[in-house]
C-alpha cells in the first residue's frame, strides 16, 4: 500500500532545520519494518504503562526495543545506537548519548520536564525533542496539597497545627500543574494568587477565581503556602532564596515540587536559621539535605525521591502519551508538544 511520506530536502542555516519538504510515496508499512524505537528507563515503567507502549508502538509497525534499571550512561549509549526513537523517563540524553545514536530522529521525554535532554545537541543533528504536558499534571498537584497538609499538621506529629481553610496559597507558574493546584486550593476553601508573566490571557485567572498578581516579591509576601512550579532555566536557577523567604508570612511554607536547582539552598537556610517560623518541604531533596533535617527538625521535610509523578496514573498517561507522540510524528509530522527548534513540514 502507498502512503505519502515526506523527507526533507534542503536546510536553511538561519531559520527553520528545512524550508523545502518533497513528497515520495512509499510503501509505509515496510519502510516502517525496519524501524526501531527504544524505551530507556533507569526507573522502569509501570508493566501496565510500558505493555501499553509496546502495543502502540507495535501496531504502528516499529521494532521496540527495552532498556530498563541501567546503571551505567555506556550501557544507554551502546543501546541507541540503531534507534530512531528514544522513549525516556528523568534519563539524561546528553550529548554523548545523541552523538552514537546515528539514526535516532526523535525523543520524547515521558514528563513535563525536559531538562535531562540536550536540546542544543538534538537541534544540531535535526532530532526532534518533545514532552508530555499534562499528563503528571494532576499527581504532581495532588502532591504539592498533601504535602500542604503535611506541615499544616507538623508532620503529624503530636502537636497543634493549623488548618488551609482561609489561608493564601501562592501559585509560582501558572502553568498545567499550578492551576490544578489552585483549583484543588479553592476547594478547601483557600485564598489563591497567582503570578506568571508568561501567562497573558487574564481569562485564566479570572475564570479560575484566582488573584492575578504582578510581581514575584508581592506573591511570596501574600502568601501562606507558596507551591512552587518554575523550570529550572539561567533565569530561574538559584532565584528563591533568601530575600524571598525572609518576606513571606509569619509561620509560612514553601512547597517545592519543581526543580532543587531553583533554589538558593545557603539562602534559604539563613531564612529558615533566622526566622524559626518558616517551613519548607519537597519532593526533590536538596543536595544539602542531612544538614537541613538536622537543623530545622519538623520545619524542613524532603521525599526520598522525587515523586511528583510517582502514581500509576501518571506513569500510564505519560508513557502511551509519548508512544502516541512518536507514531504521530512518523506518520503525520506531528510536533505539537516539540521543545527544541521546529523544522518546517511539523504541524
């Protein structure tokens, strides 16, 4: 059976990766034989999850290839080496990884995240990079509330605590997970603000009754709890800190679900060292994690691992969102959810 595929056939150094696509027809069901897409996950998929991905993937006519509980970056290098797609969890594809891989046209990161994957080095070799947005979205803000709980209650330990209903929660990000985290706030009755420049429709806030505010200091100063979702980019590397903890409420929490990398740890160990109202609690542990439970005891709380997206749900949604990514992009030039730069036949 023909079907119509398209290849590209010229670059263009200053824009797009191709500014010319040309259209063979092709008997796609057996160029796609010779497909393989790898599934590399030093933290397995869920048997449900990674079943549902081999189906996906075998339907649409590709090789699939497991690598799974790998402990050494050599083993992940030598495994991509005859790929055309690459399937990760929180695996680093670095450069390294991308330069053996020799055939590899894709990767999809199982996550919100996409800081494990080079860009750079992906642009470079016109491989595609995409994420899944949304689909640890409800986890992740489930957890960010638990974990409001958590303190709320110190730890539940015995002890008098203190209710969410009433309090302000500050959202840092109003992206997928922040606005469910403010739905989920309003809820249980809480107060909600908002801020993120990069969301421009006013509508967003508006309809989810949430306060839109205007400047980083006037969110962390008005709120109870502040949950956290910024990337870890130059801009955001190290920006909490010191000056922000000082300005926050008496007795309020820092809730961290995002990145470790976004906080100033020396700074906000001299907020919490002087003021011993303040909390903080998280699912990425900081690097200085045995000396910051030594010091603030029921004050600081950080999971053993990250666990944002640690539920059966998320684990399935995320891995057949991104099997779905890949047979859409082969067959359709799909590149919705594409994080690096975009070649032109993407739709």
């Amino acid at each position: 059976m023909g079907y119509t595929y398209h290849l590209p056939k010229e670059r263009d150094p200053l824009g797009c990766n191709y500014i010319e696509w040309e259209t063979e027809v092709i008997d796609f069901m057996e160029y796609r034989k010779n497909m393989k897409i790898l599934v590399a996950t030093e933290k397995p998929f869920a048997k449900k999850a990674l079943d549902g991905i081999t189906e996906i993937l075998q339907a649409a006519g590709y090789e699939v290839a497991l690598l799974e509980k790998y402990t050494e970056k050599e083993q992940l290098i030598e495994a991509v080496k005859d790929v055309d797609g690459l399937i990760v969890r929180s695996d680093k594809v670095t450069a390294e990884v991308i330069e053996a891989a020799e055939q590899l046209k894709i990767v999809v990161r199982a996550g919100a995240g996409f800081d494990n994957v080079d860009l750079e080095a992906a642009s470079a070799r016109d491989i595609v990079v995409m994420n899944t947005p949304g689909q640890n979205s409800n986890a992740v803000a489930e957890l960010a509330l638990a974990m409001m709980i958590y303190m709320s209650r110190n730890r539940f330990t015995p002890g008098t605590g203190m209710e969410l209903l009433g309090k302000t929660v500050g959202i840092h990000a109003y992206g997928n997970v922040g606005r469910l985290v403010a739905r989920k706030a309003k809820a249980l009755g809480m107060n909600v603000i908002a801020y993120d420049p990069f969301v421009t429709d006013n509508a967003l806030f508006e309809n989810d009754g949430v306060e839109q505010v205007g400047t980083i200091e006037e969110l962390y100063a008005g709120s109870d709890f502040l949950s956290l979702h910024i990337p870890a980019t130059d801009a955001t590397r190290k920006s909490i800190g010191y000056k922000l903890m000082m300005s926050m409420p008496k007795g309020a929490t820092l809730v961290n679900t995002a990145r470790k990398e976004v906080i100033d740890e020396i700074g906000l160990e001299a907020a919490m060292t002087e003021r011993t109202d303040l909390k903080y609690v998280t699912d990425i542990a900081p690097d200085d994690v045995a000396t910051m439970t030594a010091m603030f005891g029921n004050r600081f709380f950080a999971t053993p691992k990250k666990m944002g997206a640690e539920t059966a749900e998320a684990n399935i949604n995320a891995g057949l969102a991104a099997a779905r990514q890949i047979v859409g992009y082969f067959e359709k030039g799909e590149c919705r959810f594409q994080v690096n730069k975009k070649p032109c036949g993407c739709k």
